[in-house]
C-alpha cells in the first residue's frame, strides 16, 4: 500500500522538486505569513517583510490619517538545481533579465541546491548580483525545511506532518544536503536505560526515517549518548518468531537478539504489538551536549554538526562514535 504524501514524487526531478519547495513555503504562509517571514529572513539573512503591515496614527507631509494598511514590495525568484552546481551563464541571464524588469523594493535570487556550493563561486555570484541591484543567497532544499521547522511549536501537528513529509521526500529523492552533517536527536524519558544498554532506539514506522551515520539519545536538556549506526530494521512480532525488514545497512549478528531482549525488558510498552522501526546501533559513547534555553526538546530535532564543531568536523570523514564524541563533548545548542 502507498502512504499518502504531500508531495508527489514521480515526475521530473528538478521541475517538481522546485514545485514541491513552493508548495510548502505556500502551504506555510498560507497557514501563517509571519512565518514565511521568519524563515526567509533565516535563509537570506536579512529582514524580509512579504505580509501586510498595520500602522496607527501615519504622519504625511500634510496630515496625520488614522491609520495605514500597507505592503512592501520583495520580488524572490528562485534558481533550483538537484545537484551542487550553479551554472555561471545561466544565473548571468537570470540576473541581466530580472534587472530589465525594474521590480520596485528589494529583488532577490536563491539558488537552491543540494549542498552548500563553494564559498568562492558563492562570493563571485554574490558580486555579480549586487552589480545589477539584485541580492543573491544560497540555500539548501534542507536548510529550507530546517528554517521552516524553526518557526513551528510542537503543538502544530499539520505544519510538522507537511515538513515531515518534505524531509522523507528529500531523503527519498536524494536531495538531502550531507547526512553526515546532521545529528537526528531523539528524546528518550523512561526508556533511556534500555536505549543505552541494547545500544538501538525504536520509532513508530508512520515516522519519517533517518539516514544519519548517528542517532544521538537526549534526555533531561542535554545529549547524553550518541551512537553510530549500523542497521535499520522494521520489525513485526508474530507467532512464528521475528520478522524483519531492513531499510538501511546490514543487521548485526545480535541485531534480532537485541531487539528481543528490548521487548522483554521493556515493561511500560508493549514492544510486541505494535510494528516499530529500530535503529540497530554500535555500543553508544557518552556525549553530553547540552542545551542552553529553556524548557525541554519537544520531540524529534536535527543538531548541524558542523554548527556546532566548526571546521573541526569533516564531512568526509568516517568518525568512529568515540571520535566523534570527542569532537562533540562540551559543545551546547539552544
């Protein structure tokens, strides 16, 4: 059976993945446009305004009118491409055409990509827009998601559902910036003791899956373990034994023992019942990143490792979870 999706995922790639990304930032703003604000001045690192504006009391040259509803003029156009690369030439075009146009207020031009592209054909792209009177940004299909989520609360379950289906989309369709930046933190309250000691941490399957070499396992604000996986397995408990399912990488030999003796020491679900996703683990390490504002995480969150490291953190490096933790220790977020 098909899982109904948002977001189609089988005509042309580059076409609908530009159609998928408008479709959610349409769906946001028309749910809430101060949040499309938020976000686009998160990815274009300036304050941008694409709602309406409600003023009292507006002095004119001549009189002072009781009050003004009024709109500034942004113009965004956007450039996306499925791979790493901007092409000179054709962001040339774009900007000498949009320039003819004469928007009034302030124009810009995103290439959205994959991953980031190098910061110096960034930086001449960058020149090359400001010479037209056009602002130019990167962003990634993932950073687009993550500064969505930021403007969403726990508690606004179709937004989350929409940007869940978003982010399974990008994994599905291999659009995911590097899955070896992201941490997917997962909160764990009573189950942490097991967590830890069968090294895995179990989801229900309606929950988008995570391709990341790392699980981090957070409790009471702090990252206290991270581990480094070595399979994906959907399991089904039935009178015959175990059935599994595997979604990523290869089951360890005691993978089906783990899982087993989970259910068992498990008191509080019932593990048996019920199908679940598990995230078959490399013994965890000790971390402890801890979390610096208020109140606790809300429910599933993805920490950039690179944010937090720096340079210090190689995307192309295949960390142990020691090496890592090292890495890792003493860092906070917020």
């Amino acid at each position: 059976m098909s899982r109904l999706s948002f977001f189609q995922r089988y005509a042309q790639r580059e076409n609908h993945s530009t159609n998928n990304a408008m479709l959610l930032l349409r769906r946001f703003y028309q749910a809430s446009p101060g949040k499309i604000d938020d976000a686009l001045t998160s990815i274009l690192d300036e304050q941008v305004s694409i709602g309406l504006g409600f003023d009292l009391q507006v002095r004119t040259d001549r009189s002072t009118p009781d009050a003004l509803i009024s709109q500034r003029a942004v113009n965004i156009y956007v450039e996306a491409k499925t791979g790493n690369e901007l092409f000179q030439p054709q962001i040339e075009n774009h900007l000498a055409g949009i320039a003819a146009k004469q928007h009034p207020g302030d124009v810009f031009l995103v290439g959205l990509t994959k991953n980031q592209i190098d910061s110096a054909i960034a930086g001449e792209l960058r020149q090359l827009a400001h010479s037209h009177g056009i602002k130019f940004a990167i962003c990634t299909f993932s950073q687009l998601a993550s500064a969505l989520r930021d403007t969403c609360a726990a508690y606004e379950a179709d937004l989350n559902a929409v940007l869940d289906d978003f982010e399974t989309y990008l994994e599905e369709t291999g659009l995911s910036e590097d899955r070896n930046r992201w941490l997917p933190v997962m909160p764990c309250g009573q189950s942490l003791a097991e967590n830890v000691k069968f090294h895995l941490y179990y989801e229900g399957t309606n929950r988008p899956l995570k391709r990341s070499p790392f699980i981090g396992i957070y409790a009471n604000k702090c990252v206290r373990y991270i581990g480094k996986v070595q399979a994906i397995v959907v399991c089904e408990f039935g009178p015959n034994g175990v059935a599994l399912e595997t979604e990523q990488g290869d089951i360890p030999s005691d993978g089906t023992d783990r899982i087993e003796q989970v259910a068992e020491a498990t008191a509080y679900y019932q593990l048996k019942s019920y199908v679940q996703r598990y995230y078959l683990m490399e013994p965890l390490v000790r971390v402890d990143i801890d979390k610096t504002t208020p109140g606790g995480l809300m429910g599933m969150r993805y920490l950039d490792l690179r944010q937090l490291a720096g340079t210090q953190f190689d995307l192309r490096r295949d960390y142990s979870g020691e090496e890592l933790a090292q890495l890792m220790r003493g860092k906070t977020f917020d």
